[in-house]
C-alpha cells in the first residue's frame, strides 16, 4: 500500500508542477483535465501525508524510549504520545484503503430517474408522483438541479410514468441505490372502508450517457414528429412539436412531448435514448467481466424489491441493509441522506471484504 501511495503523491506533485506550465495554463482541455485529477488524488495525499506524520511521531517516541534515562513523568507522556500515534495510524491506514478503491467512474456524473407507477392502479400513479416530489426536495437540498424530460401524468395528479434528469456534482453517487421496487402500504383516500392496500413504482437511475460515451448512429434513428397530448388547456401544444425517437436496432423507443420546441424535444428524447443503451451496454460489460463484484447492497436491477413505505406505521424499511426508520414524513419530504448515506456504508464495507 505504501509504494502505492508514494506512487501517488509523487503523480499530485508533478501534476502541481504542470499546472503553473504556461504551454498547460493555454491549453485549456489539458488544464481542466489535470484539474479533475488532482481534484481526486488530493484526499489520497492529504490522508497519507497525516499517516507519514503519526508514523513519524511513533518512530521518535519509541527512540525516545529505547534510549532512556527518562524521567517518570516524562515517560508516561511518551507512552501516551506512543499508544496515540499507534491508535492514529490504524485510523488512518483505514480510511487510506477506503479512499484506494476503484472509484466507480460514474460518480460524479448527472442522472436519468424514471419513475413508473406499477401494481395498484391509480394508487400507484399517486405514490409514483410523490416519490417524485421526494427526489425534487432532495435534490433542492443537495443543491442539484431537476429538469422532467417526459411525462405521462393521471387526472388525479400522479404519474404512470416520469422520466427527469438530476444535474449536479456527484448526483449518480446519491442516486445510484435508488434503482428497484419501491412498495408503500396505506389505507388510499378513496378506500371507504379503511383497507391497507399495497401498491408499487418501479425507480431507474441512470447514468447520463453524453455523446463522448455513446454515439448515435443516425442510420440506426426513425424520429416521428407529432402533436403533444395532455390533459387539455394550455399544456396540450398547437403546432407538431412532440418527438417520438425509435432505436431500430433495439425496437426501444423514446418520447418527449414537454417542450415547446421540437428541436429541445428530440434533443431531450436523445438524451434518454442514449443513456438506457449505455447501460444496456454496461449490463453487458459487467457480465462478460469474470468474477466482476456487482454491488451486494442491490443488484440494481429494476424488478428488485428494495425498499416498504408504511404510513400507518410511520416506518420506512430498507431490505437491502435491514434498516429501518420511524419518521416517514421527513422522507418523504426529501430526508433521505439517513438512508442514502446508510446504503454507501453497506457498499465500502462489501467493496473492501472483496479486495481482502
């Protein structure tokens, strides 16, 4: 680990050396490429340079003691300096491992979440519109900006389907755990006679793919234009303004009906497009890759039951990680960083049981 580290460090020098280089300072692709790596070895080095300097104080303490002639009180500083230095450098020869795994490279990237209302009808619409409603006070909170790609809303105000992007640093590392079954349980404002009903929305969270990741073939595209429909008033557009995008390889096709402007729509409905190949692409990738670790905190996979909303009950109930919280309304209102934070935990400590 050691050499490692060294390796490191030596990389964030020269990395400091090139950025005053005025050939580095003009080339402004180079520059912000030299940027973002030293942006992500500086914790590594930080971390190591605080290990170097326990090891340091460990090495003068025992000195300090193998060659006596000590007073008594002297010394006992120098064993509890000693036993400090030593509790230090466990520390911090843990958390260097956690900062060396292979960071996952679509961390820091935006993301597509689509949200579709699964078993229970219009319930299921509704709780689909919160979860919704959820992820935008999040993200208000984190500072990440939503922006809906395509809809498909219910006359009482949920959805069978929402798609949206969450722009923002790091926003696939709060999202990523998201992906699954989401299930809640409550008595529905049109049950009369006070039934718990059980109802699902189904939650995708995707990397947002950007052209340099994944190139569309134009050959492969059939792009229909057509008129926006909607609940009717001023949403419903006048002019043919609606995209509808068809991957004829795949058969997946792609809507987007929100903007006004055709040219925003397709733009949009490509954006989707390209970030559900990638992942297909992804999936793929991590199947032919032997022995590759998929995360033991979740699959991932859509159809996975991953998380109980139980309103009477006031309880939130992770299955993943076992954990379970009493303070429903909170969630709900954009709480999450409990949960999320809970879910990234689960995630080092089986990242670091696999690298043992």
């Amino acid at each position: 680990m050691t050499d490692k580290l060294n390796g490191i460090e030596e990389r964030y020098e020269k990395i400091n050396e090139l950025l005053c280089s005025p050939e580095i300072v003009s080339n402004q692709e180079e520059y912000r490429r030299l940027m973002k790596e030293q942006k992500s070895l500086t914790p590594v080095v930080e971390k190591f340079r605080e290990y170097k300097k326990y090891e340091k104080t460990l090495a003068e303490s025992k000195q300090l003691l193998d060659e006596g002639g000590l007073d008594r009180d002297f010394k006992e500083l120098v064993l509890e300096e000693q036993e400090q230095a030593k509790e230090d450098l466990r520390r911090c020869s843990e958390e260097l491992k956690i900062l060396l795994l292979p960071k996952d490279p679509n961390d820091d990237k935006n993301v597509i979440v689509e949200i579709r209302g699964g078993a229970g009808g219009e319930e299921a619409a509704l709780f689909a519109g919160e979860l919704f409603r959820m992820y935008c006070m999040y993200s208000e909170a984190k500072g990440f900006k939503v922006e809906i790609l395509s809809e498909n809303p219910t006359e009482l105000g949920g959805y069978k389907e929402i798609v949206f992007n969450v722009e923002g640093e790091g926003a696939y590392s709060r999202f990523k755990f998201e992906s699954g079954v989401h299930r809640v349980q409550r008595v529905p404002e049109t049950e009369s006679q006070g039934r718990i009903q059980t109802s699902t929305a189904t939650v995708a969270v995707l990397p947002e793919a950007e052209e340099v990741d994944l190139e569309l073939n134009p050959a492969d595209l059939q792009i229909d234009v057509f008129r926006s429909s909607g609940a009717g008033g001023q949403k419903v557009n006048k002019t043919s303004s609606a995209i509808r995008v068809t991957h004829l390889p795949t058969g997946m096709v792609v809507e987007c009906q929100d903007e006004r402007s055709q040219y925003k729509n397709k733009d949009k409905a490509l954006k989707v497009l390209r970030s559900r190949l990638l992942e297909i692409e992804q999936a793929k990738h991590d199947a032919e890759i032997a022995g590759t670790r998929k995360s033991q905190v979740g699959s991932g996979d859509r159809s996975e039951r991953i998380r109980t909303y139980n309103f009477p009950q006031g309880r939130v109930s992770d299955h993943r990680i076992g954990l379970t919280l009493y303070k429903i309304e909170q969630i709900m209102n954009g709480d999450l960083d409990e949960i999320i934070d809970a879910l990234i935990t689960a995630d080092t400590a089986e990242k670091l049981k696999a690298e043992e």
